[in-house]
C-alpha cells in the first residue's frame, strides 16, 4: 500500500491535463515521478533514509507491504485510490 507519497512534480500534472490521461494510468506509465522505490524491513528504514540525506538524495517511507491473498498494489493519492 502506497499512502505517503512524494508531491507529484508540476511536469507530471501538465502531461495529465494536456492529454487528459487518467490518474490511474499516469501512476502506472510514468509513475508521476516518483524515483527508485526500496522494499525493507521496517527497522532499517529509517537508516536507508538517513544515508540518502547524505547524498542529498530525497527519500522517505511511502507505503508498507500487507498480507494479502492476491498479488496487488493499492496506491493511495491525492487524486483517488488505485489498485493495481
């Protein structure tokens, strides 16, 4: 589940708007500029993000990984809820 997501960039929002693309279809093409994504335990997260601040790299927790029957991804955004 995606529930913490960085601010989509103005560019992400153009192409939207210009090409009146669905939300649910920007997340999964362009993946509204969201960068390289790390699945781990939730105990080393917070070092994983402490490091990227050392390289001025933006990074924070957006999600969490849940127990479910099926293979899914819920993204949970200003725009709505996507399940994937």
């Amino acid at each position: 589940v995606k529930d913490n997501m960085f601010s989509i960039p103005p560019l992400f929002k153009l192409i939207q708007e210009q090409s009146e693309t669905d939300w649910k279809e920007m997340y999964q093409v362009f993946n509204c500029g969201h960068r390289m994504e790390l699945y781990v335990a939730p105990e080393i997260a917070n070092d994983i993000i402490e490091i990227s601040k050392r390289f001025n790299v933006e990074a924070q927790i957006i999600g969490r990984v849940e127990a479910s029957e099926t293979k899914k991804l819920t993204i949970k955004s200003e725009f709505g809820e996507f399940v994937y």
